[in-house]
C-alpha cells in the first residue's frame, strides 16, 4: 500500500514538473516568435519608408472599368519604360485598341488574367512583381473600390517591401465593384493570413500575356465587344 501511495505521489510531482517545463517552454517559443514578428515588422516598416520616395518601378491597374486602361494609356505616354501589369482587365483586343488609340507605347505591358477578385489581383501579381524586384508600386483603381483595394495592397505587397502609391480614376455608370465591409473584412483577414504564408509559397500565374503580342486580325475575325465608353 505504501508503495502504491509513494508511485503515485511520484507521478504527480513528475506530472506537474513536466507541466512546469512544457509551459515554459511554450513560453519562450512565444516570447522569440513575438520579438521575431516584432523585429521583421520594424525592419520592414523602415524598407518600406525609404522606398515611399523612391521611382516608381512599376504600375499596376485593377480590372473592373475601362475607364482605368484609358487612363494607364495615357499614363503610358509619360512613363514608356515603366513596366504596367493590366490584372484582369477587360479583352486583350479592347486594350490593344485602346493602347493604340492613345497613341501609347506597348511594349512595356503585361495582361495577368488568372485573378478573379481584388485579392486575386495581388495573389496572382505579387510573384511578377518580385520577379521584377518592383520596390514602389502605383496602384490604379477607382474611388468606388476603396479602402479595400488600398488595404489589400499594403498588407499583401507591403509585407514584402512594396510601398504602394494609389491612383484614383473615376468611373463612369454602374461601379463594376460593389463594396461592402463584410467583403472588406473577409478580404482583409485572409490577406493578413496570406501576408505570412506568402513568405514560403507563392503561386504562378500561367495566364500572362504581353500586349505586343495580341493578334489583332485574329481577334476581329472571331469578334469581340468592348464596353462603349472605350468609343472603339
């Protein structure tokens, strides 16, 4: 009976030693974790402050009016050697025309057309954009997408050094993004969960067109139809 009595007074002083340890343990994993986040987002906070008044390297357009290809072209015109990345916009043909109506130059445009949603636009556009070691991005887009647009793109590109410039390009008739802000905050979440995950993976966009490379007649002998604002 005694000798019961002392195996089990052993095991519970072995059981609450080893939960000692286990807690401390813990402990000290979550205390190097968070000096770890804390130190990335500082080291990282000031890379994105000494790239905010840097050139811009790179432009990107959001689809979802054309109204914002029309003003890309024309921005075109004074950046000819920034590269542009047309995310999901509208038909390759209508962009080619409306490139070519502005008089603009295409060499320097990429068409991304994997992105279905506006997390999709920094989803698939991130991996392009390191590959092209873009540190200060304009951001094309229109005032009916904010602030969601503009909060996706600091947490997903901005965690990887981006610093993101918005430009604003009104449109015209029905927004062709309806915001709301359980949309806002479903989209926030999983870009802040994507922010970290992105660090290790990456996907590749299969879908990327140049723009020089549109074949035009080949595209009026199908048939396409741009929206009416494009006046093509």
């Amino acid at each position: 009976m005694q000798l019961k009595n002392k195996n089990k007074s052993y095991g519970r002083i072995f059981s609450k030693v080893s939960g000692l340890i286990a807690g401390r343990i813990f402990a000290i994993i979550g205390l190097v974790l968070t000096v770890t986040v804390v130190v990335w987002l500082t080291l990282n906070t000031i890379t994105l402050r000494s790239r905010a008044d840097g050139k811009i390297d790179a432009i990107l357009v959001l689809g979802g009016s054309i109204q914002r290809e029309i003003h890309v072209a024309e921005l075109a015109k004074q950046y000819p050697q920034t590269p542009i990345l047309i995310s999901q916009g509208s038909q390759e043909p209508c962009i080619w025309l409306i490139f070519q109506k502005a008089r603009a130059p295409m060499q320097q445009v990429v068409l991304e057309k994997c992105a279905q949603s506006t997390f999709g636009n920094f989803y698939f556009t991130l991996p392009i954009l390191k590959s092209r070691q873009v540190h200060r991005l304009k951001v094309i887009t229109s005032p009916t997408h904010l602030p969601r647009a503009q909060w996706l793109a600091q947490i997903l590109l901005g965690s990887h050094g981006i610093w993101v410039d918005v430009e604003l390009v009104n449109e015209k008739g029905i927004p062709g993004n309806r915001e709301s802000w359980l949309k806002t905050t479903l989209d926030v979440t999983r870009s802040l969960i994507w922010a970290f995950i992105s660090h290790f993976y990456q996907p590749q966009c299969t879908a990327i067109i140049s723009l020089v490379s549109v074949d035009i007649e080949n595209w009026k002998r199908r048939g396409f139809v741009c929206e009416h604002q494009a006046h093509l």
